[in-house]
C-alpha cells in the first residue's frame, strides 16, 4: 500500500509528491510547520498545535493556506489514506511559489500548504524512553525568534549531527550566561533533589512546546511542584532527573549530560509516571 501525501490540492503518492522550485519554502526557507502525534486513532492536543500553526502564520504575516476547518479535513484524510493508528501528522505551510526574491511577492500568491502522516511504533518509543537518552550541549547560535516554528531549522540540524556525532541523540542549546535554551527538536527539563521540576519559561528564548504546556498540566494533576525559571548545565548534571519533550518524544528521559550521568545514568521515575500520565490528561481528537 503506497503512502499518500497532500500537496497544494491534491492527494498523490508519497514517492511522487513534490514542490515547485520557486516554492519559497525550498529556497528562502520561508514558511512555518507543525508536527503532532497520533496515539490510538486520536490526535493529540490538535487545538493546541494548530492554535500555535496560527500564531507562527501570524508573526510571519503569512495567510492560512485554506480555513482551519478545512485543514483539518485534510489532516483526517492524510491519516486515514495511511492508515495511520499510531504514529504523527506534519503540515508545512509555506508563503507560496514566487519568482525568487527576498521580499514578499508583489503579486499576492496562495500559502503553499503540504501534509504527510507516518506510522510510528509505540513499542520503540517506548523503548527509547525505558533506556533513556544522552544529550550534549552546543552554543545557542539561532535567531531570537525561535518561539515561531519555522522551517528554518539550520541550526538544529547541525546540533542534532554534532549529537549523533558524538554517540548522543539530542543537543541542547545554551545560552552565554551557561543557561539552558531547548532542544534541537524538543524542551529541556530538570528535576531538583527536592522534587520539583525546572524549565525555561517559554519567552522568546524557546519554541512554547505544545508537549511542555501539557506536561505542566500533568505535573499539576500529579500534585508535582513546578519553575518555569532558568538553569544551567550543571545544574542539569547534578539533578535528581532530567527529560525533554514534543509531540514526537513525549516526555523521554535524559541520562547524561555531556557524557556526566545525571543522577546513577537510568531514567528517573518522575519523568516515567509524567510520562505514563500524559495520554490521559492530552487533549484526544478521534481522527475520524
Ligand atoms: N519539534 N523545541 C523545538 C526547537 C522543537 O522543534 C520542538 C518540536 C519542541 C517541542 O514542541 P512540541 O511539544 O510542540 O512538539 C521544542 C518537532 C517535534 C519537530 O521538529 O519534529
């Protein structure tokens, strides 16, 4: 059975679907995305992840390609042609197809507007948070809008290499003052010795992850002390826990810092019962 992807207005096969050359997307980086994870035939935090899809078309001064009804009509069918149960759906919005210029098109052109979904196995996620993960730390070097979820993502690309690199699977961005900043691809948290847990409150420093707001409330429900407040590296090190968080890894584990483990190197139960707590408290969309 062949995937399906949704390009511009049509459904094509995933093999064959593609984008204009000028799409400014493909050459200028110009356009915004949203990654969100299906659990058990449902979408997880939907609103959410579209709420933020609005936000970062707005700061961009970019339309929505189609209404936000329709959008998400085209979600359901992109997940239903896959068949997928388990897994995410990614929508790119671009501003559209231009003749290559920095500045906006004159002429006013349609967003350009992609959807793909991708069964994923729960068990190796799962897998991956029993073993947990190792990070590294690289020095912030994006732009200060990071709170906009762009396809811009150079940066996180080169951080996730020098991770892979070394042996790792997630960098974490850090700031001058020795701060922690977030993920490559996820939010950065600690768990001090007394139990509470520490992440960097979402300014303009970090993406807002739509994971991270629902693990704030997750914590609550669990009775569990939080604050939203900066900490550092070694801080990190020396914490009882530490984890990262996104639609894709919900919450996972960190094991080492740097090659320092954090705490005796194995995943810590506060991030275990937040993590076995989290598809409760989500908010579920059935995909159908
Ligand atoms: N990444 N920080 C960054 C830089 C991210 O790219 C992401 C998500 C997050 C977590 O946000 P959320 O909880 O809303 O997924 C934080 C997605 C999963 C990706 O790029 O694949």
């Amino acid at each position: 059975m062949p995937r399906i992807a949704y390009v511009n207005g049509r459904y094509v096969r995933h093999a064959d679907a593609v984008v204009h050359v000028e799409d400014r997307g493909y050459q200028l980086a110009d356009g915004v995305y949203e990654v969100c994870e299906i659990a058990k035939g449902f979408i997880v935090d939907e609103k959410g992840h579209l709420d933020r899809l609005g936000r970062s078309l707005s700061e961009l001064r970019m339309a929505w390609p189609l209404e936000r009804q329709a959008l998400e009509l085209i979600m359901r069918e992109v997940i239903r042609r896959n068949h997928v149960h388990n897994g995410m759906v990614y929508l790119q919005v671009t501003r559209g197809v231009s003749p290559r210029d920095h500045a906006f098109p004159t002429k006013p052109v349609r967003p350009a507007l992609v959807v793909t979904a991708k069964r994923m196995d729960p068990r190796a996620a799962a897998k991956k948070a029993d073993k947990g993960m190792a990070v590294i730390t690289v020095p912030e070097n994006r732009w200060e809008r990071v709170d906009i979820k762009t396809i811009g993502l150079l940066p996180n690309v080169l951080a996730r290499q020098a991770a892979v690199d070394a042996g790792a699977q997630e960098a974490w961005f850090v700031d001058p003052d020795g701060t922690v900043k977030e993920g490559a691809s996820t939010n950065a948290w600690i768990v001090t010795n007394d139990g509470s847990l520490v992440t960097r409150p979402a300014d303009f420093g970090i993406l807002r992850g739509i994971t991270r707001a629902t693990v704030l409330k997750v914590a609550a429900e669990l009775g569990l002390k939080v604050e939203e407040r900066r900490f550092s590296v070694e801080e990190a090190q020396t914490a009882r826990e530490a984890f990262v968080t996104s639609a894709t890894s919900l919450v996972t584990p960190v094991v080492s810092i740097d090659g320092k483990a954090v705490a005796n190197g194995h995943p810590g139960s506060i991030a275990r019962s937040l993590r076995e707590a989290f598809f409760a408290i989500a908010e579920k969309s059935p995909t159908c």
